[in-house]
C-alpha cells in the first residue's frame, strides 16, 4: 500500500475511533509496528494527529484551529472555549441544506467550520481562516462551497475589509448571518473594529435572517462601534450564565429570541435568576 493512501485511511479511522493503537493499526492495515510507527510519527509532525501513549488521536478542534490564526488572535480563541463550541453548534443546526450563510470572521464564528465542514451549503466570508479552517474540515470530501470576499487584509484577524470586500457582498444574499459581536446591551451590538464594520453591516443588509454569536462576558457590554440596532437581530445565540440572566429576560420581554446553550442557570418564577 502506497504510504500516503495508508495515511489517508489512517485519519478516516481517527474520523470514527477516539484513538487508534499501533497494534491496532497492525492488525487492519497488516503491517510492520515498524511502518505504523513511521506513519504515525509523519502525521504527527505534520501536525495533523496528536500521540498518545502507544498510539495517535485526533486533533481537538481547539488544536486544529490555533494552528490556523495569527499568535494574538489564538489567546481569545482558546478562551470560554466550550462555551464558544456551544454556541457555534447551536448556529450551526439553524442552517439547513441549501442555505447561504454570511459569515464574520472572529473566535466565536470560526467554531462555526468544524459544524458546517460537511454540509451541503454556500457560505460567504470576510475571514481567511474560517475559509481555511471549513476546507481542513471537510477534509477533500464534498461539503460547503465557500466565497471567499477580497479586500484589505487585517493582519491581527485575518480578515479581510474595504471597497472590494464590500461591493463582493452587494452582488449576493443569504439566508443568514452569522455575526459575532464585543458587546450587546438592550439597545444594539457593537464591535470594536471599525475597519470591518461596513461589511458586517452590508452582511446584514443581505440576508434575511440575523444571528448573533456571543458569549456571556459580551453580554452588558459596549463596544466602541455600533454594529446594528436590536430590531435588526432574529437571534441572540449565548451561553446561560447566571450573571447575565435578568439581562437575557428584558431582551426577550422586549421580542429578542435568544438561544442559551450549555451551562446551568438557576431561574425564579419571573425567569430571573436566582
């Protein structure tokens, strides 16, 4: 067997088992634990299994993505990690075959591409690596068709902005937008970066749905740029966390949808929190 067909089938393995042994590998692919130790030590300098004791796993998607982005971008992403999983996976499932979907780059929507590698959608983008990070996931299999905007590069991001990435955005619309945000308050989302503000709010022009992704320390908070008001959000998607419960109440009592994933929130008879 040719070595890179070997290793090809050794990730599809990692696809569906936890961890994969060197006996183990032996014993499927009928070889030497000289030759599996050989592949498994490529893969792993590569970069694309993690070792175990006696074997390989696959890369957690936290590992698999801060290979991807800029070293101050990686910091922000590894933070409240399981949270943004959460909240990515919930955006995810409102998507359904066919769709398009804008998306904002940031540390949030970049959990998006592990969810939506495989599916039979077209997503729109501003971010280099949420680009990068859906075709590592879909792993050359069919999948989600991207377009990719041109523009300026920001390099502390990765993302692209300006006139190019703007007019991109005019020629297509979207069933959603998936959007991340610094801080929501009971009147708008806000952002601090002005440079790609007139694409996030053109991804909104365009599309018929909006979804904002953000955890709950963005929850209260202000940001220097206003994104959009709230009347403009058809879904608030954050993690319950007791510290932002009355303020999720009076987003809905005012017609919010938000979408609480993960965690444990004591609520009172009012759904406050206790």
């Amino acid at each position: 067997m040719k070595r890179r067909l070997r290793q090809r089938q050794i990730l599809d393995l990692l696809e569906v088992l936890p961890e994969l042994s060197v006996d183990d590998a032996c014993e499927r692919f009928k070889t030497s634990p000289a030759t599996i130790r050989r592949e498994f030590v490529q893969l792993a300098k590569e970069q694309r299994v993690e070792k175990t004791w006696g074997g390989i796993r696959a890369l957690s998607a936290e590992a698999t993505l801060t290979q991807l982005v800029p070293p101050a971008f990686a910091s922000r992403l590894v933070a409240l990690a399981e949270e943004k999983e959460a909240i990515a996976r919930a955006a995810a499932e409102l998507l359904q075959e066919g769709d398009v979907v804008m998306i904002d780059g940031g540390t949030t929507t970049l959990r998006l591409a592990e969810f939506i590698a495989k599916k039979r959608i077209r997503v729109i983008t501003n971010s280099l690596m949420i680009a990068q990070a859906i075709a590592q996931g879909k792993g050359g299999r069919p999948g989600a068709e991207v377009h990719l905007t041109g523009g300026t590069l920001q390099p502390e991001s990765d993302v692209v902005a300006g006139p190019q990435a703007e007019a991109f955005l005019k020629l297509y619309h979207a069933n959603w937008a998936f959007l991340g945000a610094a801080g929501v308050d009971e009147t708008a989302a806000t952002n601090y970066n002005e440079a790609v503000l007139a694409s996030e709010r053109l991804m909104i022009e365009q599309s018929a749905r909006i979804a904002i992704l953000a955890d709950h320390t963005k929850l209260g908070r202000t940001a220097m740029c206003r994104l959009c008001g709230l009347d403009k959000v058809n879904r608030l998607i954050t993690d319950a966390h007791p510290s932002t419960g009355e303020l999720v109440a009076r987003l809905r009592r005012i017609g919010v949808e938000v979408s609480e994933v993960g965690g444990v929130v004591c609520r009172g008879e009012t759904g406050d929190p206790c």
